[in-house]
C-alpha cells in the first residue's frame, strides 16, 4: 500500500490548516487507495535552518515522516503570495527524503492561494518532487464562513478526487526508481 503524506503548511496560532488536511483525508480515506497520514510540521518545532541554538530535537522525526511516504498532498495556504516561512524552512531541511516522489497541492487564499501554490512548484522541482497537474484551490470567501470555519462547497470534493487521480499512479511510478 502506498503511503501519502497529507502535510498541514502553516504553524501558526489560529491556523485553519488543520480543518482543511482533516476534510483532504475523509476524502481519501474514502478512496482505499493508499494510507493517507496527516503530518504536522508544527509538531516537529523546527528551528529555523542553520540558525545557532536552535532547538533541533524535532528535525529526526520530521525526517523520517517525510521519508516514510510514498507521495505528499500539500495543504498550503498563501501568505504575502508564497508559501508560509514555516513551510519553506520545512522543506528546507530535508533534500533526499523528497526526492523522486509525487506531490498534490491544497491550497486556500483570497483567490484560493492561487499564487502560493505557483511557488511552491518552482520549489518541488528543485526537490525532485513530481506536482500533479490539478490543484483544489479554496476560497476564504466562498469555502470558510468568516476566513475561518471550512465550509467547502461540494464541488471542491471532486476536484480533491481528481488530484488524487493524478497523485496515486506517479506516486506508484516514482517509487519504482527510488533505491
Ligand atoms: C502574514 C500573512 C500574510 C498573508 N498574505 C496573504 C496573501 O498574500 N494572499 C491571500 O490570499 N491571503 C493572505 N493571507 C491570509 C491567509 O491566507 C489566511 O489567513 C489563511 O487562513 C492562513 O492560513 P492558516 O490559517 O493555515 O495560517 C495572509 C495571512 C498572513 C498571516
């Protein structure tokens, strides 16, 4: 059985991210296609990259979250057009444990983080991570009730299923180059 990481992208107090990988795994539960996981990076309580006296306890088990899965949906939500600084210092401390997988993107925004999800592909790339093509993308004014409960409409059910559609065979592909 496959095993595809469902990654909440942002950290901060008050965050819907939760909500949102919550819904993404009911869906794909559903699916009985691959075990689907939720990951926390604010679980993990990285330091930021590099920076001395950090704390860095956390970065071990984030590393063997990340290389236990077969593929990733990224739950992603836009700040200031990109990804959170939370999610990029994730994925900048991990290189090997990406490569030659498959990622979908979740993502929510004011036009349904439309641009932080643009951004975080130029970033998979560089992770040698496959971004399928589509891309459920929710809006805080038509999918949450105030820009913080989740109330999605129903058609952003089957787009989750389509992106699915696309995930589940590259991430079968891909692992049969992985060593
Ligand atoms: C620092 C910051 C910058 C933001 N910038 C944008 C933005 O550029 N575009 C947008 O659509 N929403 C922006 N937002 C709104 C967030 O997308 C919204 O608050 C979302 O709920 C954040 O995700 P989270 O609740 O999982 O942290 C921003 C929010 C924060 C905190």
């Amino acid at each position: 059985m496959l095993k595809i990481g469902i990654i909440l992208g942002s950290t901060r107090e008050g965050r819907v991210s939760p909500q949102v990988g919550e819904w993404v795994k009911k869906i794909a539960d559903g699916r009985g296609d691959a075990t689907y996981e939720i990951i926390d990076i604010a679980k993990f309580k990285l330091p930021l990259l590099g920076e001395p006296g950090g704390d860095a306890s956390g970065v071990g088990e984030w590393s063997a979250s990340v290389a236990s899965c077969d593929g990733f949906v990224f739950i992603v939500s836009e700040y200031n057009h990109s990804i959170s600084g939370a999610l990029k210092n994730a994925l900048d401390f991990l290189r090997e444990e990406w490569n030659n997988k498959a990622a979908g993107i979740v993502s929510y925004g004011s036009v349904g983080g439309a641009r932080a999800a643009e951004h975080l592909r130029g970033i998979l790339g560089e992770l040698l991570v496959a971004d399928v093509r589509v891309h459920p993308a929710l809006s805080l004014f038509t999918d949450f009730e105030n820009g913080t409960v989740f109330k999605p409409k129903e058609v952003q059910n089957q787009s989750v299923n389509d992106m699915l559609d696309q995930l589940i065979p590259w991430s079968t592909a891909l692992k049969t180059i992985r060593k």
